[in-house]
C-alpha cells in the first residue's frame, strides 16, 4: 500500500538556533549535523540531553529530534555513511520531539518538531506493513499504533489511516473483532474511500444481528463515497435486513443508474444485484437481472455461476424440506413427491449455467487469471456433481468426481 513519502525538508537543514546560553555540546551538535557529521553531532547532542545546563530547555530536545532523524534518513538511503549508528533513531527522534514539545510553551519549535513526527510516523508505517506481511500479526498492530500516535502528534492525523488499515487487516488475520471494529470504523469516521472496510464492518454487525450498526456503516458508506456504487449495494443489503424490500430495490436503481454506461461494470452490476434480490427471497427479479447481464454479456463466469448456483440452492432448500417431513404420513406423500419433483427440476436448470461457467474458465487463456478462478472452478465442478447425479446423469457425475479429485491433488 502505497502513501506520501515525507522526506526532510529544508526547515530541517536550514533550522540555525542562536547560540547563547546553549553549552558547546548543543552549538556544535547543530553544526556537526550540518556538515553530515552525524556520529559527532549524536554524541554531542546526547551528552546535552543529560547536562543540567541543557537538559530542561526545549531547543536541546528539537535538536536531537532533528539529529536522529537525520540519522534514520541516512539509513534509508542507498548508500548509508551511518547505517548502524542509531537502529533506535526513529524511537529517540519521537521520545525527542516529545520532549521538545512539552518544553516548548511558546510553540517555537513545532514546526520542526511536527516534521519530526511525520518523518517518525511514517517510518512506523513501514515497519508495520512490513510486519504484516512477515504475517507478525502481534507486531504489525504494535508499530501501527506507533504510527498513529506519531502522525497525530505531527497535526497530519490523515496520514493514521494507513496505519489503521494494517492494524486493522492483521485483527482480521488474527480473528480479533473487536480490533477490526475499533481500527476500521477510525476509518470510516476519516472519511476512507476502502470498500474493504466498510464490508468486513457490515458483516460482523450482521453475523451479529446488530443490523443498526449495519445499517450505519452502509449509510455511513454512501455519504464518503457518493460516486462508489458499492456503496448502494450494501446499503441495498443492509435494507434487506430490516426486510425493507422496495428500499432495497431503489438502492439498486441507483446503482444501475451509476454503471449503465459502462459496457464492462453494467452486466457485473446486475449480477451482484441479483445476488441482492436473491438474498431477498425475490427469485423472480434476481432471474430477470441475471438474464439481462447475459444478454449483455452471453460469455461470463458471474452470471452464469450466479444463476445456476441460486437454481442449485433452491433445488437444496426443496430436498431439505421434504426430507423433514414425516414420509409415513399418508398426508405428506403428495407433497413430499411435490417437492422431490420441483428439486429435480431445479437441479436440472441448474446444469445449464453451471457448465458454461466451467466451460469460461476452462476456455480462459490467461493462466495466471485461469490460477486464480481454481476455487471457483472447484466449486462450481462440486455443484455440478450433484446436480448430474440428483438427475440421473451418473455417467457425467463420476467424470466431474474424478476431476475434482485431480484439482484436490494439485493444491
């Protein structure tokens, strides 16, 4: 994840404090920087941090504020003088400006104290993307909050989001709710424009049958990002909860309004709001919009998945719901028989688009883009099984079993 990268400034460079009533260890430290002596400068300015003279005065901490950071930017650089010099700079730079800003009753130094905190918070940040993606969940979430800290001290409390981001996706990776709630919903009261966070915010609110907080977080979607469609889908969704069915549809009107003129989003569109009225019972609508992005689009993986996995459900829901009852009732015989035929039915229409979207993604030439749809192929493979054998077809059901079974052995 890429963020602005703060770099010091000419105020760092340029910043010449007087040098009255500063020991010779402060006044030279300053110069010693300047000329890029910074294993001098450090010493000098360490042992005026310690001095009784020097040790209370504000100027003494912006220097070595400004020092270190000095220093971690020459680590950084491709071809360090310093490189070993201070591994700790980034934490003496911040412990600094602290510091220096508790002593500063006149606020002369933030400014430099301020870059300080930027130059400090952004290390942080990339100490704390690089943990979590060494998947040291524990420490990225420690560091990012370093981050954090650092760039709202600095004034600059935008830049926390990227922090918050890490913390928040290594809760995920660690299962902790509670982290995710507390980082990611920071997020959406800055205004982030990450779809990520207001989904994962949705469905732990709906998992927990808290649909007033799912409902905020989706409202709370559409007012930070007006031009995101998805935005409306999931504030569609979160109508459904409340059964609020016609308010759902007209979050989907807006959104086909938003897309109708994008020949590659529009078909897509429709089919996530099928998905919608599918989840809503309305089986009748989800057709129709399924139907109308394969019109648009007759070679897909979406829609046709999409339209033989609801079909599949379905036949599901009819089995299991003849399977409860009682088959030596003489009075559940017909609608047992009923329901076994309408399942058959289902199963049957469900074969038709479950092969075409295993016939796209075994027709796709991208073999990167044919890895990545394996799941999918997987699972649309193990619906298909089924389907063949609940309609007979067992031929066709043991050479899908056999396939499958060579996927299984290549992951």
């Amino acid at each position: 994840m890429k963020m602005k990268k703060f770099v010091m400034t000419a105020a760092f460079a340029a910043f010449a404090l007087a040098a009255s009533a500063q020991s010779l260890n402060v006044s030279s430290a300053f110069q010693d920087m300047r000329k890029n002596y910074l294993n001098k400068a450090k010493a000098e300015i360490d042992a005026a941090c310690l001095h009784e003279d020097t040790k209370d005065d504000a100027k003494t901490w912006c220097y070595k504020a400004l020092i270190y950071s000095r220093i971690g930017g020459d680590a950084q650089s491709k071809k360090p003088k310093y490189p070993n010099l201070a591994p700790d700079w980034a934490e003496q730079a911040y412990t600094a400006a602290r510091e220096c800003k508790r002593l500063d009753s006149k606020s002369e130094f933030a400014q430099q104290v301020n870059e300080v905190f930027s130059f400090v918070g952004q290390e942080y940040y990339n100490q704390a993307e690089a943990a979590y993606k060494a998947k040291d969940y524990a420490k990225a979430i420690e560091i990012a909050d370093k981050s954090m800290t650092a760039f709202n001290e600095s004034g600059k409390s935008n830049f926390a989001t990227n922090a918050m981001y890490i913390a928040g996706l290594s809760s995920v990776a660690t299962q902790d709710t509670a982290n995710v709630l507390k980082y990611f919903n920071q997020m959406t009261n800055k205004r982030t424009n990450i779809n990520y966070v207001y989904t994962s915010l949705f469905n732990i609110y709906k998992a927990k049958g808290d649909n007033a907080n799912a409902m905020k977080v989706a409202t709370r979607y559409t007012k930070n990002c007006k031009n995101d469609y998805k935005a409306f889908l999931l504030l569609a969704e979160g109508y459904l909860l409340d059964n609020n069915v016609e308010k759902s549809k007209e979050q989907l009107n807006i959104v086909g309004e938003m897309t109708k003129d994008s020949v590659d989003l529009y078909p897509l569109v429709l089919v996530l709001s099928a998905q919608v009225l599918e989840n809503s019972g309305d089986y009748d609508g989800a057709i129709a919009k399924y139907n109308e992005s394969l019109t648009l689009k007759p070679n897909q993986f979406e829609a046709n998945f999409g339209l033989g996995g609801m079909y599949y459900n379905r036949a599901i829901d009819k089995t299991l719901a003849a399977s409860k009852l009682d088959v030596f009732d003489e009075e559940n015989q017909a609608l047992i028989e009923k329901l076994e035929s309408e399942a058959k039915e289902l199963y049957r229409q469900s074969i038709t688009y479950l092969e075409k979207s295993v016939t796209f993604i075994d027709n796709m030439t991208d073999e990167n883009a044919k890895a990545a749809m394996r799941v999918n192929l997987f699972n649309a493979l193990g619906a298909l099984e089924k389907a063949y054998t609940k309609v007979d077809m067992l031929n066709e059901a043991r050479a899908i079993k056999a396939r499958r079974e060579q996927i299984a052995k290549q992951q």
